[in-house]
C-alpha cells in the first residue's frame, strides 16, 4: 500500500458528453473527494464527459491527477491539457497496464465498453492473484445493478466462487469512497479460489 503522502487511485470512467447530468456531478464530486483526502487520480487522461468532469473537479479542490493517454488519443486533442501530468503511451494495453500499477484501488464510474472491460480485466487479475488492489464501483443511479447480476449469476451457476465477491464492493456515492477504500475486505487468493476459473 502507498504511503499518506504517495496515495494513488486509479479511476475507469466514460469520455462520453451525452449523458445524464447527474453522472457528471457524481465524477466531479469524486474527484474533489479524493483530492481533499490526499489522493493522487490516475486515469485514461481523457478532457471530455465523466473523465474530465473528474480531473477538473480534483484539480479544482487541489488534488494530483495523471492522465495516462495513447499517442494516436492525443492527437486527436482527447487529452486534457491542464492537470498535474499527462503520460503518452503506445497503446491501450500499456495504458491499461500503467493505470493500475502502483495504486491503492480501482474505482469505476459508470460508462461504455471500454470502462466495462477495464472493469472486467482488472477483476480477472485480481482473480488470478496478479493484482490485490481494491476495486469500488460507485453505482450512481443504480448504474451497475445489472454488472453486479450478471457476476451474481456467475456464482450462482457456479463460474465462480461465492468468495469472489469480496473482490469487489459498491457504493452509492461518491462521498462514501474514503470509507470504501478504508474498510474494502483483503483478497489473497489460494489454491481452492482457483477452483471455479
């Protein structure tokens, strides 16, 4: 775990315009939550939709944020030109790869395929024990209802594990992240929660 003066999060979350107002609230109060109680935001570097309603909202409340961007991304002008740091990288699997590297947790904001597959890779390595960050969905207008089924499912018809579900927590709101990240059960997996793969 990082120190209290090098407390990094990553955070998935949509490029999109088009949505409700009440999600681009949620992703600006995030990310004044996580500024004001010293976290530094790593994300997909984006100046648009929820992405930049987040990085504006922290930077606005003081805080540290890293876009971690591909090169093709950025010349089409999707970066955001004015937070702490803006990281060029090759390709999405590098980006997806540095995102979650040394940070504390993943936290996903709703959004399209690519946050949902974010989402999904970054459960299936923690998983496999590749990864142990914690990872929060913030479930904004019951956003994730149907993700949270669809892995209900999933142990239901015994894919996986009912252990599994201390791999992931879900919250309301966004002023609930400090306690999640706080208080998000451990995951050390063993040999038996490779079982069901």
């Amino acid at each position: 775990m990082n120190s209290e003066n090098n407390k990094r999060v990553c955070v998935f979350c949509a490029s999109s315009s088009q949505c409700d107002q009440i999600y681009f609230e949620a992703a600006d109060e995030l990310g004044k939550q996580l500024a004001i109680n010293g976290y530094t935001i790593v994300y997909g570097g984006g100046g648009v939709g929820l992405m930049g309603a987040l990085a504006d909202g922290a930077m606005s409340a003081g805080g540290k944020v890293v876009g971690i961007i591909p090169k093709f991304m950025d010349e089409l002008e999707w970066g955001h030109k004015g937070i702490t740091e803006l990281r060029l990288v090759e390709d999405i699997h590098e980006r997806k790869r540095l995102l979650i590297e040394q940070v504390e947790a993943i936290i996903a904001l709703p959004g399209g395929c690519g946050t949902f597959e974010e989402l999904f890779e970054a459960l299936t390595l923690k998983r496999l024990g590749l990864h142990f960050n914690k990872i929060i969905m913030i479930n904004t207008k019951g956003y994730f209802n149907s993700c949270i089924d669809l892995l209900e499912l999933s142990i239901k018809e015994k894919f996986m594990d009912p252990r599994h579900r201390l791999m992931w927590t879900v919250i309301e709101e966004p002023r609930q992240i400090i306690d999640a990240i706080n208080n998000a059960p451990g995951w050390f997996p063993d040999a038996q929660s490779f079982a069901t793969i």
